[in-house]
C-alpha cells in the first residue's frame, strides 16, 4: 500500500476560551487588542489527527495553514509545527473581521490545489463565530466528498477509502468516503498533546511560507457579503428565588415564568 499521502490541516487564531469576552462600546465587534489568543479548540483537534495519522505512516506529510493577519497568526502555526506538523503556510490577511467562510473555503481551495492534498482536516467550526460554514463550503467548490463532526478518522480498503465515524443526534452514523475527501473535527475525536520544549526549539527551524491572500484569490472573492451589524451581550441573569415549597415552585413557574 502507497502512504504517499499529504495532508492539509486549516487551523483558526482566536479569543482564548477562558477569556472574559469583552464588546465594543459601539457594538462593532469585540475587543481583541490585550486579549490572550489562542488557536481554535476544534482547530487543534484536527492538528491532532492528522499527526497522528502520520505517526501511524497513513500520511506522509502534515502542512497547516491559517488565514490572518502578521500579527499573531504566525504563533498558531509554529504552535502546530511544535505538535508534530511539518510545514506551515501564512496567508496573509489584515482585514480579519471581515473574513467570512467563503472567502476563506476559497482561499483553502487554491491551497489544496496547489499542495496536491489527499485529506483536508478542518475543525468543525470556530468558537468565536460559531458558524460551521468553511469544510461545507470547501466541499462544494473542490466537489471533494466530506464527512462533518468526525469521532473516529480510520483508512480502509488499503488506504483508498476513509472511514469516518460521527456524531448524530440519533448516536453514531459511519460512513466511507473516497479519497481526496474533507473531514472536519469534533470535540470527542481526540484530546491534543501539548507542544513540548524540544519540539518547541526544532519548530522555529521548521519551513515556514508567508503568501498574500491576494496572491491566492481576486480581491472579489475576499470579499463576502457579508457584514456584522451589530454584536452585544446576553441579557444579565436575574437573581434567583428561594421556594418554600414543591407548590410554591409550581407556582411560579406556572405564573410568572409561563413554562408550564
């Protein structure tokens, strides 16, 4: 059996999970200056098995890439370099707040083109928009097939095929895809390793390639569409409600919370 087999993981520079998110006073957006970022939760999950679809000589080669600005981008790379990946690509875009899925899913298109993928691996979706767009779209424009919300990623039938376990809200659905295919990452697929200090040092020395966005798509398809009217928290929590009884509680619910 062949393992000459390239992968492409899409990684996500985003907020830190563990950060008080903060809007802006205009409703524009959040605040991101001072902030801790990090690389996508999902995004990370799916560095992971492409690693480790490697260490199991199912792939020959992991590449990541993000999309983003020069500022910060680069750390979510060499983070994924440290993890075990071997190249990374930097597509470099400043205008990152109005990066939507499409532009981004094009962007992806022409890389995967270029790198002659057999797999595509992408999380499932990012935690800052939540909108679970990219690997969808990706799939339609490459006509490559996709398996979403992955749980088991497995190679079968000598590497020709991929089998794909993933979540439903009915348990487990299995499916098999014909390769080159697209596979995005959910949460129980893998739990990441963290980078260690050793493979932190020989990631700086790892190849690193910088292109302009621009140089991959027009200056048409980077631009979406789309825009973000208006961003702001949900509404405070009301303080609770001490009960005296199962009578009193239903009650309340009944009359003043009308959920019964």
């Amino acid at each position: 059996m062949s393992t000459m087999r390239r992968i492409l993981v899409g990684v996500k520079r985003v907020i830190s999970y563990d950060v008080n998110i903060r809007v802006k006073p205009d409703q524009s957006g959040v605040i991101k200056d001072n902030v801790k970022h990090a690389i996508n939760p999902f995004c990370d999950i799916a560095v992971e098995e492409a690693i480790r679809l490697k260490e199991k000589k199912l792939a020959d080669e992991v590449v990541v890439f993000s999309v983003g600005q020069v500022k910060g981008t680069p750390d979510v790379l060499r983070n994924a370099l440290a993890k075990g990946a071997d190249r990374a690509i930097h597509v470099t875009h400043e205008d990152e707040d109005n990066l939507f899925a499409l532009s981004v899913a094009k962007i992806a298109k022409k890389l995967a083109e270029k790198e002659e993928a057999t797999m595509i691996l992408l999380g499932k979706q990012s935690i800052d928009l939540d909108q679970s767009q990219t690997p969808q779209i990706l799939s339609a424009l490459m006509q490559w097939p996709l398996a979403s919300f992955a749980s088991k990623v497995e190679f079968v039938e000598d590497g020709k095929k991929v089998e794909v376990t993933r979540e439903i809200d009915g348990g487990l659905e299995t499916i098999r895809l014909e390769t080159p295919c697209i596979v995005s990452a959910d949460l129980r697929l893998n739990e990441p390793r963290f980078a260690k200090l050793p493979m932190i040092m020989k990631a700086k020395k790892k190849p690193f390639e910088t292109v302009d966005a621009k140089d991959l798509v027009s200056e048409e398809d980077l631009q979406s569409g789309l825009k973000i009217v208006k961003i702001s928290e949900p509404p405070k929590r009301s303080a609770g409600v001490m009960v005296e009884s199962v009578e009193e509680l239903y009650e309340k619910l009944k009359s003043e919370a009308k959920v019964l």
